[in-house]
C-alpha cells in the first residue's frame, strides 16, 4: 500500500516525526535510511582508531543518525542547540523542548538535569562574569554512550512493526508528479507519496541543496565555527563540571573583537576523529560507562563571511585540509609549545602532564593550519578560563586540531517546516533549523504536525 508520508534519514528528526504520526493516527510512513540497524553499525574508527572510509559512514549514518555513538546529551535550552527559536518563537520551542524530552525519558533516557538554576550555578556566574566571560545557562540531561544506544534501540522496538523502515537505500533524487513527491533510491526504486519529509542530516545537506535548487527553492548562507578541542586533567574542570556538566562560556576576545565560546563539554570523555567528505576532523565523547582522568571540550570561533566570499564550507574544509595535509590525520599540540613557537613531539607530548586520549592525533604545530586570527582568540579565551578554571592555561594542556563546525545552508521554509514546494517537508541538521539531538527531534515533531493538519484536507 502506497505511505502517506515519506521519510528520508532515521537520525532523531526522522524518528521523532514518525514517533508524532503514529501518535495522532497515520500509520502509512516510510522511512528510508542510508545506512544500517543500530547493531549493524560498526564504526572501525572508535573501536580501532583506524577509519576505513565506510560507505555510507557508520558513525553518521544509520538508526539514530549522526547522535547513534554520541554521548548523547540533551541540551534543553532554547538558546543552544539549533535555530528553532528563530521560525516559532522562543516560547514555543520552549514548550516543545519539554515534549521531546519527556519522551527521551519514556524511553529510557536518565532523570538526572545538570546546570538548574541555584546557589551553584549562580556562583560560577558570578566567578565568570568577573574573568569577563558569559555563563549562558543550559540545563543539561546526559544519556552517555550507553544509555543512548539503549533509548535509540528501545525506539525502534517501539516503532518495528508499526512503519516500514527500509535501511541501507540512498535516496538520491527527488520528483514531483501529478502532486505526489516520488523518490528515486539509489538501487533504481521508487516510492511515493503525498507528503515528504527530507531529515537527511548534516552531511546531507549538500544532497538537500542539490535536489531542492532544481526545484525552485532557495538557500541562505550559514556562518562557520574554526577552532581546536581543549584537553585538561578531569580535576581542572570538576567544579564547573560537577554543576553545570557542559559550561557553554562566551568571550568576546579583545584583539580582534570575535566571539569565542565553548561547545561540548566531555567530562571524563575523550577525545575522537570523525572523517567527513575526505577530512579528518575532531570532535569529543562522554562515555557513560568508561570514563577517563580527563576532560575535553571544543573552543569555537564564529565567523560569518560577508560579500563577495560566500563559501563557508569550503573555508572551513580548507583549513581541515590543511591541518591533514601536515600530518595525515589531526595534530596534537601542547599549549607550551604553542605559545613558544615550536612543534610539539612524540618525546615532549610525553613529558607532558596529559597523555592524549585520541592516541591518533600526530604531534605537530597548530600555527602552520590555524590562522592567526583564530589562534589569538582562542589563546585569549585560555587565559580568561584560568581565572574560573585554573590549569586550563596550562603549558600541559593539549589542543587538537582542528575543529570546524559547518552551519548547514538553510532552504526557504514556511514556520511549519514545508519548503515552496506544497507538502515537502524538511527538518534537523540537515536543514539548518538544528545542531543537537533535542532540536533535531523538535524540528520533527513539529513538521509531523504540520503534515497531519495537511493530510486532513488532502485530496490525493
Ligand atoms: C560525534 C558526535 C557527537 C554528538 N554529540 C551530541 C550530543 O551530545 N548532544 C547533542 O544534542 N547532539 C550531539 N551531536 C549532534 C547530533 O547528533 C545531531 O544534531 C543530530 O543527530 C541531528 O539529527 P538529524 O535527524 O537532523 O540528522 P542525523 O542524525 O544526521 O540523521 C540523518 C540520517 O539521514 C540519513 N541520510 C542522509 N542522506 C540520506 C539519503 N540521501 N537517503 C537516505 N538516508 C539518508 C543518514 O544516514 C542519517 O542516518 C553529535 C554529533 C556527532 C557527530
């Protein structure tokens, strides 16, 4: 029997919109997944810290999309974690945030909030407005890797049964006929349906671009975030940490007027390389389970391009290509050396307070990829952190290069999620409308919704 909505990508957008279908009735939904079930999906990178270059890529790809292996947390404010906010107002994301996270928790997700408002948190304000950063507040529910794998599992017991989901079928290319989108599978299928919804993720928002242009729908250009992952002793962190779990702290660094900020916090975590269109990249992980003596996290700068450049992706590629071309995968550096104008080397990383839990990265010299400008802004925001945190500034402290974070390119949308074109719909990472797991299942909830109210009145 023909579905009566199509969906393409089983990361949380995808799943959380099929979740809202269901709910409310519509039992005709189709998903299409690239990749594998989640016992299938078998990242040689995290067990081996080998890439192999898998297509489609494990640790992005597959039940739970890109979040699968993360350590999944839950960032439940409206200010972090996507740009929701901006189509359906503040207070309405709000009120979804709480929606989506009480289903995390109905499927297994801990009870467990880190950075409520309190005495606590608003010490470590206080201690951070003094050292000239801002401490934004972000309430915080930590899944870990472990419990996140179990809610994604517990979803798809839900759900089997209920939809079809077919895995390991790339959708590559959209047409509408006599008002049904019908998609083109990379093995020659076609399905369609009155309604679609594209949650292709991040690294599908080339493919979104190049299937919406043709089809008359425009794209606004993104900033980029250029920056490295900090790694310290667990310790150095701890009193942040143990409150607020993920600090998300703003600088406005003085040389150059930029903002810097911090970005995924991993206590205890480690940290890891995600491989991406041919770069090597790093990024961090908490794990629930197996903890380490340290403490990572990202120290990100925003850039956005003004005219006549407006190819941030490729800027930020260039740079990770840069850092890769060096070394062959990414550096590790000591912030001693850094500030000395040397490279670090194998000999001096382990005389070294840390050793690097991303035992992949290759020693080397963060000058020759980073440019000046971002360096000076992420060693400004160094020193400002060691007033809260002191150690941070420490010429022990590794930086591992580099970090990019890609805005995807945002296509014309209606508040509801429903591109131009009548009854296509898209939502998540992919989008542009999200950066995090919470978001990304909002943005398909709320694109449901819309599909629901359509199918009411549909005639087809
Ligand atoms: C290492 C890592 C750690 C992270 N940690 C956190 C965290 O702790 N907290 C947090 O909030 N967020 C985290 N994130 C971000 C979070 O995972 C994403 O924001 C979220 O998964 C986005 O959801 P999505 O549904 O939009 O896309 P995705 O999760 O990327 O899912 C998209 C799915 O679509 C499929 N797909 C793409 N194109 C096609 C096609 N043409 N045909 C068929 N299928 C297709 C893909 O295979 C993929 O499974 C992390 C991300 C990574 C990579």
């Amino acid at each position: 029997m023909a579905p009566d909505v199509i969906i393409v990508g089983a990361g949380p957008a995808g799943i959380f919109a099929t979740l809202e279908l269901l709910d409310r009735g519509v039992g005709k939904v189709l998903i299409l997944e690239k990749g594998f079930p989640l016992e299938k999906r078998r990242c040689f990178l995290r067990e081996t810290g080998r890439c192999r270059q898998c297509e489609p890529c494990n640790l992005l790809s597959g039940w739970g999309g890109a979040g699968a292996f993360s350590d999944g947390k839950l960032t439940l404010s409206p200010y972090v974690g996507g740009f929701l906010g901006d189509l359906v107002g503040r207070e309405r994301l709000e009120s979804l945030i709480k929606e989506v996270d009480r289903r995390f928790m109905e499927f297994g997700a801990p009870s467990k909030v880190y950075g409520q408002p309190g005495d606590a948190m608003e010490a470590l304000a206080r201690k951070s407005v003094q050292a000239g950063l801002r401490l934004v507040p972000v309430p915080v529910r930590p899944m870990g890797t472990h419990r996140c794998s179990q809610v994604l599992d517990a979803l798809f017991r839900h759900l089997t049964g209920r939809v079809e989901v077919i895995f390991n079928r790339e959708v590559e290319a959209i047409r509408l006929v006599n008002g049904y989108k019908e998609v083109v599978t990379s093995s020659g299928e076609a399905y369609r349906a009155p309604f679609l919804l594209l949650a292709p993720g991040r690294e599908g928002n080339r493919w979104l671009r190049d299937q919406l242009e043709p089809l008359g729908v425009g794209f606004e250009t993104n900033p980029v975030d250029v920056g490295v992952r900090v790694e310290v002793p667990a310790e150095v962190m701890e009193e942040v940490t143990s409150v607020a779990y993920e600090a998300k702290l703003l600088f406005n660094a003085p040389t150059f007027d930029d903002e810097v900020r911090t970005f995924c916090m991993c206590p205890h975590g480690e940290v890891v390389m995600e491989y991406r269109s041919g770069l090597y990249t790093v990024n961090g992980h908490s794990h629930g389970k197996e903890s380490t003596t340290y403490t990572n996290f990202a120290l990100l700068v925003r850039t956005a391009f003004t005219e006549p450049f407006d190819s941030p992706v490729a800027y930020g590629e260039y740079l990770a290509r840069l850092a890769n071309l060096l070394v062959g995968t990414v550096i590790v550096q000591r912030l001693g050396d850094l500030r000395m104008g040397r490279r670090s080397t194998p000999e001096r990383i382990k005389r070294g307070l840390i050793e690097p839990t991303l035992a992949e990265a290759v020693p080397g010299d963060l000058s020759f990829a980073l440019p000046y400008r971002y360096l000076v802004d992420i060693l400004e925001m160094l020193e400002a952190m060691d007033r809260v945190m002191p150690g941070v500034n420490s010429r022990h402290t590794l930086l591992y290069g580099i970090e990019v974070k890609f805005y995807s390119l945002r296509p014309q949308m209606s508040e509801s999620l429903e591109t131009p074109v009548p009854g296509l719909f898209v939502a998540g990472d992919g989008a542009g409308v999200s950066r995090g797991l919470i978001q990304a299942a909002a943005s398909g909830v709320l694109a449901a919704r819309a599909v629901l109210e359509r199918l009411k009145t549909s005639t087809l």
